[in-house]
C-alpha cells in the first residue's frame, strides 16, 4: 500500500513511458503523487491502479501531465490540498491529451474542509476523453471525513481560482456530469468551460446535470449537459 512514484522536493523532473499497474480494489495506491516540486512533466504513460493515477499536491508549480491514459482509478487530480497548516500554493499545472476509462473521478480539484488558507491558480484541463466515468469534473472543496470533528464543519481556505476545462468529451455513467462545490468563504473564481460535450451511460432516470455551488463560472461553446444556473 503506498505510492508507486514519489516526487517530491524536485525541479525539471521527466517521467515518460511508464506502465503502473495495482489492483482496483487496492487503496492508496496512487500512481504519480507530486508534491512540493516545479517543472515536471509526465508523459506518454499508462497508469492502472486503485487511487489516483496522478496527484498534484501542495507546493507544486508548472506540473504538465500529457497522454496519460488513466484507469482502473480514482482519476487525476490535483489535491488533496489543506491538510496541514502552512501548505504552499500550487500554480501551472496542465492535463491535456489525457484518456480516463472507468475511473471513479476523471479531473478533480479537491480541498479539505477546514483548511487553512492557500491558493491554487491557473490550472488548465485541456483535451481530455472519458470513457463511463462515474463522476468527470469535479471541484471538491469539502473533501475529507464526515464525521471528523468541528474542523470538517468547518469551509476551506484554499482559494480555487483560473481554472479552465476545454474539449472534453466522452461518456459517464453518472447523471451529474459536473460537480462544482467550492467553499462558502473563498468561493471559486475564473472557472471557465469551452467545449465540454458528454453524454450519459448510466441507467437512472435523474436529469443530466451540472452542479455549481459558491463558484463563479462561465460557459462558451458546446456545453452538454447544459450549463449550471448560476453561470454568468
């Protein structure tokens, strides 16, 4: 149980043409967590695992992760970000040409609640073909346990901001596409979609949605399903 690659504390760093492989059942088994690094590039790589194929965390600057081909997993993400206090802020990260097939999350963003303040800029998801993904685009700013004490009733501090989600397209077997649940203290700012075309898979009967709570968002091009009511 644990990471199949670590870096950490690392400048220009290149992975390219890995295969990782882990059982679908197997917990924190992420492929390629970076945290605290700049100038890293993953590319042309196929990641298999139980948790997230790639996770940028705290202090990460100009991540690009390119023709990544994801799943079985818990996606791409960037986060968790929050945990601990005095986190650094994360800025640059791009992931475009990507594939996800059958994961449970495809592009997430995810904060815990209670979190001291941070900021986490200009990001860039660009590109991107899901395949019967439960849950596609997700901004999840009150991850962490239910049940964990007053700090989890707590909104995050960490302030999502100039985040772009262009061609993306694909299948889900959820009928909430796009969930966007940012914090009710630093609402999310500067989310913008272009081109986001899904369809559903699934089976239930429920409308096909976007969710957006706390988030100033705004929508061109092809937008399926449609946009959030809140969009401006």
């Amino acid at each position: 149980m644990g990471f199949h690659i670590g870096i950490v504390l690392s400048d220009n760093v290149r992975a390219k043409n890995l295969h990782l492989i882990a059982p679908a059942d197997s917990p924190n088994t992420d492929g390629i967590h970076i945290s605290q690094s700049n100038l890293v590039k993953v590319t042309r790589s196929t990641i298999e695992t139980g948790d997230d194929c790639v996770a940028a965390i705290q202090g990460c600057t100009e991540v690009a992760i390119k023709k990544v081909t994801c799943g079985p997993g818990h996606g791409i993400s960037v986060g968790s970000l929050g945990k601990y206090p005095d986190e650094k802020d994360v800025r640059g990260i791009t992931v475009k040409n990507c594939t996800l097939k059958n994961t449970d999350n495809g592009i997430r963003i995810k904060t815990y609640a209670g979190s001291p303040p941070s900021q986490a800029s200009r990001m860039v998801f660009e590109d991107i073909v899901m395949e019967d993904v439960k849950h596609p685009i997700i901004i999840d700013q009150h991850y962490g346990p239910k049940s964990g004490g007053v700090m989890f009733l707590q909104p995050s501090q960490v302030r999502i901001s100039d985040v772009q989600f262009n061609n993306i397209r694909g299948t889900t077997v959820s009928n909430v596409a796009i969930e966007l649940d940012c914090s009710e203290k630093v609402p999310c700012e500067g989310i913008r979609f272009d081109n986001v075309d899904l369809k559903y898979s699934g089976e239930s009967k429920k409308p096909f949605v976007t969710t957006c709570s706390n988030a100033k968002v705004s929508f061109q091009g092809v937008q399926f399903p449609p946009p959030c009511p809140c969009s401006k």
